[in-house]
DNA sequence: TTTCGCTATGCATATTTCGCACAACGCACT
DNA sequence: AGTGCGTTGTGCGAAATATGCATAGCGAAA
C-alpha cells in the first residue's frame, strides 16, 4: 500500500554544463517578479548568497547577459531579465511540460494497474 | 558556438522518497551482473563503503527485499537480485528510454534551428 | 581448524554547502 | 557636501555531507 510515483527533470546544458533547469527557471522567475535578487530570494525562502552563487554559475556559462544588474540609487538597486532571458525561459518551459506529461504518459502504461504494489 | 543539449532524468518515487534512478539502476545492473557487491563497486569504481550505503538507502524506501545477500562460504558470499526488482528494473529502463526520446522531440521542435545560438 | 573473499560498519578525513557579517555603491533628500 | 537607505557583491568560518581506510564478522570448503 506504499503509493509510487515518477518523476522527471529537464535541464538544457551547454558544452556540457548544466545551464537552465527547473531551480534556476524559478529563480529567474522570482527575480523578474520581485525586481531584485534581494527579494527573489527573500520570496523563495532561500539566503541571498546561495542565490548570487547560483546566478554566478549560470552566467558563466552563458554567452549572453541574463540580466542587467544596477546597484545604488534611490532603492538601494534593482536587477531586471534580459529579454533573451525571458524568451529562453518561455521555451524551456514549455519542453518541461510536455516532457513531464510525457513522462506520466509512460509511466501509466509500462506500470498499468500497479500503484501500489511495486512490482507484480 | 555553444553548444545547447538537453537532459533529461527520470525516476520512481515512494512515497515520495527517491527510489530508482538512473544511478542506482546501474548499480543494481552492475551487482546481477558480477554476482556481488563487492565486485559491482570495483566495476563501476566506486568504493565499496559507498555502494553499500546507497543501497541501504534504498532499501529503506522499499516495501520489498531489493536482493538476496549471502555472507561466507568458499568464495566469501554473493549477492544476487529477487525476481521483483529485476521486473521493477525492466519496466523502469522502458520508461526512461522512452522519456528521454520524448525529451529530444520536444526539444528538437522548441528549439528548430538555434542549436548553437541560445536565444533567438 | 584454517583459509578466503565477501558483507557490514566505526571513524577520521576530505569536500562541499551554507549563511553570517560586512564592504561598496549611488541616488535622493536634507 | 553629507547622510540614509536598500541594493549588489564577497571573505571566511561553520556546518553538513561525502568519502574511503581499516577492521570485524561470517560460513562453506579444504
């Protein structure tokens, strides 16, 4: 009576490293959403230096600009996508939609009937 | 000129704790293969002390008895798969093959064209 | 009773992750 | 000019995690 489930995950890398995944989708989201790293960390409950750390990664393999940071000013900065960003972002998710309903697809047929008894 | 690739990973789930991945599932391939633990770690390179403890993660998460081990005797023991997980094995390889041709279709029609321009 | 190669595990070390604390920045308002 | 504010950016120690060495225990066959 144990319920088992798959899941899936889908990242697009260049030259090899890991470039956007699903962590990294919602972070760019957050930040678009909230204007500033600062916040975009502070709504996903994570430490801002794990943050920039992750931003880091990402951008050195990235060859173009993800965003375009500002720091001073009245409200201390803001950071803001780039569009390339934004329409990266929109195509790779969709991929993982359909590559998530795919993979439910799958798994309903190759363990049809079998939810809970792992292997019958 | 970068070069832009997707991935994908696949894996069961129960009860919502990580059962069979991509990973294990080679570890378990490299244990029916070779008739034990001992010499699965040293097929993969991995150290003995880190096989084991995979595997007894795993079989925490699993309602039933993943492989027969066998301690002593002539040739020190063996291990060997029950026949549950070799089926909960087969059906996962289908799944995942299947995943990841669905994920390079996906991919292949979200991204025509710019393999190596990111964002166009 | 000895031998052998395997399973099993304690423990010290190496590696990675994490987050606090603080520096720099620059616009607005005084 | 000077001060305040909320960003971005970063050094560094602490905490968590991963790693592997070293060793104990096992039991069938010789």
């Amino acid at each position: 009576m144990s319920q088992l489930r798959i899941r899936s995950k889908v990242w697009l890398e260049v030259d090899g490293q890991p470039f956007l995944g699903d962590g990294r989708y919602r972070l760019l989201s957050a930040i678009q959403r909230n204007g500033s790293i600062n916040a975009a960390a502070r709504d996903l409950g994570m430490s801002y230096r794990k943050v920039w750390a992750q931003l880091q990664a990402m951008e050195e393999t990235t060859p173009f600009p993800l965003m375009e940071r500002r720091t001073g000013g009245k409200d201390g900065g803001a950071t803001h996508l780039t569009a390339e960003t934004l329409t990266l972002m929109k195509r790779f998710g969709e991929v993982r939609t359909r590559v998530n309903a795919a993979a439910d697809h799958c798994f309903h047929e190759c363990f049809a009937g079998d939810h809970d008894d792992v292997a019958t």
